[in-house]
C-alpha cells in the first residue's frame, strides 16, 4: 500500500515537471524570423503595470498590420521588471514607467538606447459615492482618512509622493501598494478612502471609481521610455514594435487611454 | 539529487550575500520593524491556531458528527488554496465592504485590513489547517486505552483531555504548532493582499524582503539572510526532540 502511494507520487511529480521542460523548448523556432522583409515571429514586451490596456490594445493592432506576428506582454511594476530583467529574463522590449528603472537596464547593459513615448500625470482615485469626499490633495491628510499609495521603490510611488510635496500636504498611507493597479484596486474594493494613481488608470478603471483632478501647479508626472533589449531573440520584431509605439497611430492609442502628449 | 535540488537556492543565497555590509543593512530600522512585526504576528497566529485548531482537530478525530468529511475538506482547503486567492477571499469577507466586515465597520468601528491584527488574520487563516491536520493525525493514532482507563478511574472528560490526552499527543501538537509558526512566519500573498503593507503595523519580513528586491538588492539578500537565521533556529530548537517523535507519533 505505502509502495503504490511513493510510486504514485513520483509518477505525479514527474507529470507534473515533464511538461515544464517540454514548454522551454517552444521560442526557439520564433527567432528564425527574416531579417528581411516583413517582421515575423515573437516577442515579449515587459511593460509598466499602466499600460496593461494601452499596450494590450497596441500589441493587437500590431497582429493586426503585420499577420503571423505574436506580442506577448508581461505587465508588473517598472521596478520589478527592471530586476527581472538584469536578473536574466528572456524579455525583448522593455516600457518603463520612469526613466530611473529604464536607466537600471541600460547600466546593465542589458537596453539599447530609450526613447520616451508617453507621459502621465497623477489623480487622486476614490470609490464611485467618494465617502470621505476628497475633493483636494489636502483632503487626503484629514485624520481619519484612508490612504493608498504605491510604495516609495515603485514609479507611481516616487511621483504620488512628489505632488505631496509639491502641495505640501504629509500623508501618512495606511498601505503601500506594490503596484499602481494594487493601489487601484483597494480603492475599488473600498478598503480605502482614496489612492493615489495615475490618470489613465482612473480611466481605465471607468466607472469602478471615480476621479479627483490633481491642479496643474502641484501635479507630477513621469516619462515612459521604451527600448528594446540587448538579449532579445528577434531583435527585428522587437525594433517594429517599439517603432509602432512611437508613431503617430501608436501616439493616437495613447492618447485616447489618456497619456499625456509630449 | 533532491537534497542538491534543496539545498542549492541556499547555497546561493549564503554565497551572493554581502557579508561586508550585513551589519550596516541590518543595522536599519525598517528591518527591526519588519521582523517584530513578522515575530509578533507569526507568535499570535500560532496562539490563535492553538486555541481555535485544538479543538477543531479532536472534533475531527473523535466524533462522528454528520458532514464531517466535508468539514475536513473545508478546513485543509486553505493548505492547497493559493496564498494570494485567501487574502481576496479574506477581504471579500472581512474587508471595509465585505459580507461580514461591513458589520464589524459599521457595529464596532472595526476594519481588518491595514492592521497588524489583519495581518495575524490572514496568517492564522493560512497557517491554521498545518496545526489541524498534525493534531488530528496524532489524535487518531493516540492510545485510546490509556482514555478509557482513566474514564474508568473516574475522570472526568476535561480532566481526561487536559491530563492525558495532551500529554499523548504533546509532541505532534509541538511539531505542528512549529509548522504552523513557520508557515505564518513566510506568509506573503495573503498578507499583502488583505492586510496591505506599512513600514511598522502590517510589513512583514517576507513583504520587506519583496520590495528591497527593486530598491536594493543586497538590502533583500540580508533580510533573506535574517529570515533564513530565523528559520533555522527555530527548526533546530524543536527539531530532535518534538519533530521526530512527531512523525513517530
């Protein structure tokens, strides 16, 4: 009985690992893509948590123009991605939320040269009947107010902390959120009062919350760079779609997420 | 080649670690606030699954209640459920609108999340059905005789229960309650998710170790280094003793 249930186990783990390794043998036949011609094959883009619809949308276009491409995405915090990729992940774009964890990769050596290709700016995000009635960044250092932020090592959390500043308003959080969409969600779920994100995730989230304009003289913004990577297996691809986020149509995406325009 | 498989993140870990500097990165406050926080919740977690566990395994091992089959399914659910799919579950019910913390926020003035009482929520939540299950095990296996004998010497069931049945199974209760203390002790997904994370009142060790991975790397590898101390020592302090005669149990 105990015989049967050790070999039953192991047959177990060895179905359950087998398949693994079988899967890491797939990408090698995308980097046979042409040099020439129309780009072809795969890629993944490593991309800010903020750009999950914008970018979504962007890779689908891509498909679109150029059939029998694949774009992958991998979204989490710059940060995050920024180690992940020194640390080696097979990754052949990368769009940051800030120049900072961009410079990371390209100290590695690990980027070609970024280029900046959106901009966005911060807004405050409450949940739909706005409880505490934020209706300033003031507000939000009430006693008794719930605040999210992201945490100080993630983009989102260096610029929610500069428009404290620049409004000179200490906050204390009740949480700092790994990630902006982490941040984001505490405010849907209602956990919090408000949460500091950026203005495209306050439309990206429509009607789950609402949005309380930071004025123009106390908001910060941050630069997302793109590049693509020293490590890429289909460098051809990886060029085509970081050009196509550079473009004008690619600008037009953007824009309507809510970026600002350079 | 499994001991290889073990042991080789370790040897990474000792090997990448900046031994030179490992004074001055643990010399941070955020680090002492992140393993009492972490030392402090894990501690309570433990308490609580000692408390509510106990009991809960001696109705599993020794009743034959309807529907318990179901039960024990129920309660080693959240052995095999994803740390981070608990604390979703956790804020859908204990959170500021959830179906039974709505109540607690609007009867008590109470919310979980963002508390270090959150925090000891979602570890005892996770760490609980360890306790269970060990303690259930050890109940069954247990030598009934010395029970009724003690019944037939004119004990009463408490008195039973409190002078012989725990002594009985004491070593695998000790084992469990280690596993348990452990299994809070390296709670993550639960953790962030339902409790949020703040320097001080909810950032646990392993939440400190995750973010000093973007900021500083050699920050990360040294509280690992502190968690893996922590971790260890309290393995060897229980280990001949209880967690032999545990298994053994």
């Amino acid at each position: 009985m105990r015989r049967t249930f050790v070999v039953a186990v192991r047959a177990a783990v060895l179905a359950a690992v087998l398949p693994l390794a079988a899967c890491g043998g797939d990408d090698g036949g995308a980097s046979g893509a042409a040099a020439s011609g129309a780009p072809s094959g795969k890629i993944t883009v490593f991309a800010a948590v903020s750009l999950s619809e914008s970018f979504t949308e962007l890779g689908e276009r891509f498909e679109a123009a150029h059939p029998g491409t694949d774009v992958a995405f991998n979204f989490g915090a710059s940060s995050a991605l920024a180690q992940q990729i020194t640390q080696g992940a097979p990754a052949d774009v990368f769009a940051s939320a800030s120049a900072k964890n961009m410079q990371q990769v390209v100290d590695a050596k690990a980027a070609g040269t970024p280029a900046t290709f959106a901009r966005n700016s911060m807004e405050i995000a409450v949940p739909p009947s706005n409880p505490a009635k934020i209706a300033t960044v003031a507000d939000l250092a009430r006693p008794g107010v719930k605040v999210a932020l992201c945490a100080p090592e993630v983009p989102c959390g260096v610029v929610a902390r500069k428009v404290l500043d620049n409004a000179k308003v200490a906050v204390t959080p009740v949480t700092n959120e790994a990630d902006v969409r982490a941040t984001l969600t505490k405010v849907k779920l209602g956990e919090v009062d408000a949460g500091m994100v950026y203005v495209t995730d306050v439309r990206a989230a429509g009607a789950a919350v609402t949005g309380v304009e930071i004025p123009d003289d106390v908001n910060a913004a941050t630069d997302y760079p793109i590049a693509t990577l020293t490590e890429s297996s289909n460098p051809a691809l990886a060029e085509a779609f970081a050009e196509y986020v550079l473009s004008a149509a690619g600008g037009e995406v953007l824009a309507a997420a809510g970026f600002d325009r350079l | 080649m499994a001991v290889a498989f073990l042991l080789l993140p370790l040897a990474g870990l000792m090997l990448r670690a900046p031994w030179r500097g490992l004074p001055d990165l643990l010399a941070e406050p955020a680090v002492r606030e992140a393993l009492r926080v972490s030392l402090v919740s894990a501690t309570l977690a433990t308490l609580f699954s000692l408390l509510l566990g106990v009991p809960l395994a001696w109705v599993l091992a020794r009743t034959s209640w309807p529907g318990l089959s179901v039960l024990r399914a129920l309660v080693t659910l959240p052995l095999v459920l994803p740390p981070v799919v608990g604390g979703v579950a956790l804020l859908l019910a204990l959170g500021r609108r959830g179906i039974a913390g709505r109540y607690l926020d609007a009867w008590f003035g109470v919310t979980l999340p963002f508390t270090t009482a959150g925090v000891v929520v979602a570890e005892t939540f996770v760490a609980m059905p360890f306790l269970v299950v060990t303690v259930e095990g050890a109940l069954r296996s247990a030598d009934r005789g010395l029970e009724e004998a003690a019944a037939t010497l004119g004990s009463r069931p408490l008195h039973t229960f409190r002078h012989v049945t725990l002594p009985l199974v004491a070593p695998s209760l000790a084992a469990g309650a280690v596993l348990c203390w452990a299994r809070a002790l390296g709670e993550f997904g639960a953790t962030i998710t339902f409790a949020g994370n703040f320097p001080g009142t909810t950032q646990t060790m392993p939440l400190a170790v995750y973010l000093a991975l973007e900021r500083d790397p050699d920050a990360a590898i040294a509280l690992s280094l502190v968690l893996l101390a922590v971790s260890i020592s309290a393995l060897v302090l229980l280990r001949d003793r209880w967690l032999r005669a545990g298994v053994a149990a």
